[in-house]
C-alpha cells in the first residue's frame, strides 16, 4: 500500500481575523495557499467555500485557525514550509499568535487517496499530547516511516 503524509497546524489568534493588527498575515493566505497548491509532492489541503480554512473550528474554540494537508512525504512538506512567503509568516508567527506550551502540530500516514477530517487530526494532535511522538502521531522532529 502507498501511504502520503497528512499534517494539521493551528494556532490560537491574538485577534480577530478583520482587525488591522492581523491583516499582513489575512491578505498573505490566498498567495501561500496558491504556492502550496502548485508546490511538488502537495497532494490535498483543508478548505472552505472561501478557499482557506479560517471559517472551519477546531477543538471547538473560534479563536483557532487550522491548516491541514496532505503532501507526498516529510520532504516535499519541509521543502515548502521553509520557503518563501510561507517562511516569512512562519517567522512572524509571534506577533499574531499566542505562544501555546502544548504541540500544535502533527503528522501522520493515511493511505494514498485518503483525506484526513478535522475530527481525525483532532484526535491525532491529542494523542500527540498525551503520548509524545508514535507512529501513530508524530513532529516533522520525531518522523516514523509508514505502516509497512
């Protein structure tokens, strides 16, 4: 079986999405979100009817913006997550987002052609918490291969 990498991130917002303090990071969505889409190995991301995800909840808290997605393997994931626009907004993470101790982020191997709900990644990114990194669960830091 081919397994691809899904992978959830949130982030707790400082404030909300229409204020002047959050706008840079609004109005870079619809470019990084289309340099994701045409990235190599970039398979699938969680979206809206407005094309992001800012209107989707997660762990029931409006406050939380997520983003999910699927890609190839860690490689095409970590190629595009430390370049361009997207690296800037990685950078400037602090100035919008609160600093939360918890993990806020996990990957984890689904079956090529499978898409991840907001349910499955809540669940991973607890298990994450609770149990550190697994094959079940795990950080771009602490990766375990697919399911043979």
């Amino acid at each position: 079986m081919t397994y691809e990498l899904a992978q959830v991130n949130i982030a707790r917002r400082k404030y909300p999405l229409d204020s002047p303090e959050f706008k840079f990071f609004v109005d870079g969505l619809d470019p990084v979100n289309a340099v994701a889409d045409a990235a190599d190995g970039f398979v699938w991301r969680l979206q809206d009817e407005e094309g992001d995800a800012t209107g989707i909840p997660f762990f029931e808290d409006e406050w939380i913006l997520v983003n999910m997605s699927v890609w190839r393997d860690k490689d095409a994931l970590t190629a595009f997550m430390y370049e361009g626009l997207h690296r800037e907004l990685l950078a400037r993470r602090r100035e919008w987002f609160e600093h939360v101790s918890e993990a806020m982020a996990t990957l984890w191997w689904v079956p090529a052609g499978e898409r991840p709900t907001v349910a499955d990644a809540e669940h991973r990114l607890r298990h994450l918490r609770e149990h550190g990194p697994t094959p079940y669960a795990f950080t771009l830091r602490s990766a375990f291969p697919p399911a043979a």
